[in-house]
C-alpha cells in the first residue's frame, strides 16, 4: 500500500482550515502526513495546523503556485494529494486515493471535481456547471488528456519530481492546476473521476470580479505557455505518443 501526503496551502484561513484538517483526521483510512504550507499568514493559521498534527512549513513569497509547490517538494510520501483550506473531504477520499493509485500502476495524476457549497443555489450551479464543466471540457479538449482541479488532486512523488522544473512554480497570477497538466509529460497517464469529489467553498464566485479574475487566470496561463510554444509543443508530443500506443 501506498504512502500519503497531503498538502493544503493556506493564507490567513484558519476557521476553514480547522475544518478541513478535522475532515482529514476523520479519514476511513488516515493520510500519513499532512503538510500545511503557510503562505505568510497574520492571523493563526500555524497555529491551528500544528495542534490538528499537521506539519508547517513557511512559504514567504505569496501565490497559490508558490505555496503549493513548495508543499509538494516537502511531502515524503509516495503519493502527493492536494487540497484547498478550505476543502471538505468526503470521509472516504484518502481511501479512494489509496485504491486508485494501487490498482493502477501506470495512473500518474488522479483528479475529480468539487461539490460548492456556501452562497447560492445559482452561483453552485454556474461554478459546477459553467466553470467547472467548461473547464474539464475545454483542456481535455486542448490537452489531449484530462485536466487537473487543484482542490481535489493526486500524484505521484515521483511524477512531481519530472515536472516540477518545467511548470511556473513562482508566478502567482496564473492556475496552478491549468499549469501543472499543460507540463504533463505525453507518458504520464491522468484520470478524471467525476465520482472522486470533495467540497469546495463557491466563496471566489460570490462576486463577478472574483469569478472574472479566475477567467482571466486562465487565459493568463494558457496565453503564457503558448508564447513560450510550451503548450503546443506539448500537445503535438501527446498526439504522437497516443498514436505510437494505440
């Protein structure tokens, strides 16, 4: 059986973050570590992680990329999951990960949406349905093989380690998890499961400026790495190995 870490970057978020490291602790099947990347917090952030056991480590320069990365290059475990402060694990997604990554040797980056919860039946609606659903349609399409939602995602140590040179680490303004699947190497098997769900705060869609700057992230990104032909080389990479193993 697999090891797991589980890493949740956090800024200033600890009533969320109590809950989402108390959900952890509730896990059918217990993670092996929890790494809590404290991204220059005023408030007692540390404070809540470490009396829940989780193990802190500081991150000065600010950013979701920079705060992540940095838990993923700390985790020790075979097996890196991802979640937000402010995410809810079902009971049983540790577990879940466990299995998936067991029963499938080849399975580099397992990944699955969110359930919103928090604001309005609308403003779930347009996450799930519009972002959410517009986002895995429209990179699977690009991509050529399936996206990756920061606030439910696992990998393997080892598979961080080959990419983790090449993605933008450092840059704050752009999707971490757009990022890291655009630099998926064409070897690297992904997995969406839409059964693999945890819960997510719809707060960033609580405003139309919230909601737009996450579009105007993405576009950031994509934009970034077509200028530097990463993206397109990449997908060019991915046609021919799909096309050598069929």
């Amino acid at each position: 059986m697999a090891t797991i870490s589980v890493v949740v970057p956090a800024l200033n978020d600890s009533p969320m973050l109590a809950r989402c490291l108390e959900a952890l602790a509730g896990q059918t099947r217990r993670p092996d570590e929890v790494v809590v990347v404290d991204n220059g917090s005023t408030d007692d952030t540390a404070e809540v992680a470490r009396a829940a056991g989780a193990r802190v480590i500081a991150e000065p320069l600010r950013g979701i990329f920079p705060a992540t990365s940095a838990g993923f290059d700390a985790a020790l475990c075979e097996i890196i999951a991802r979640l937000d402060a402010d995410s809810l694990p079902p009971a049983d997604w540790v577990a879940r990960l466990e299995a998936a990554f067991d029963a499938d040797p080849r399975l580099a980056f397992l990944s699955g949406p969110g359930d919103f919860y928090g604001s309005t039946r609308l403003v779930h609606w347009l996450a799930e349905t519009l972002y959410i659903g517009g986002y895995v349609w429209f990179v699977g399409l690009l991509l050529g093989h399936p996206p990756l939602f920061g606030s439910n995602l696992a990998m393997r140590n080892d598979d961080w380690k080959r990419v983790r040179g090449t993605v933008h680490r450092e840059m704050r303004t752009i999707h971490d998890d757009l990022d890291l699947a655009i630099h998926v190497q064409p070897d690297q098997f992904v997995r969406f499961d839409k059964t693999l769900r945890v819960g997510v705060s719809a707060r960033p869609f609580a405003s139309f400026a919230g909601f737009q700057r996450r579009i105007d992230w993405a576009f950031g990104t994509l934009g970034l790495n077509w200028r530097e032909r990463s993206l397109l080389d990449r997908r060019r990479d991915q046609v021919r190995y799909d096309r050598a193993h069929r």
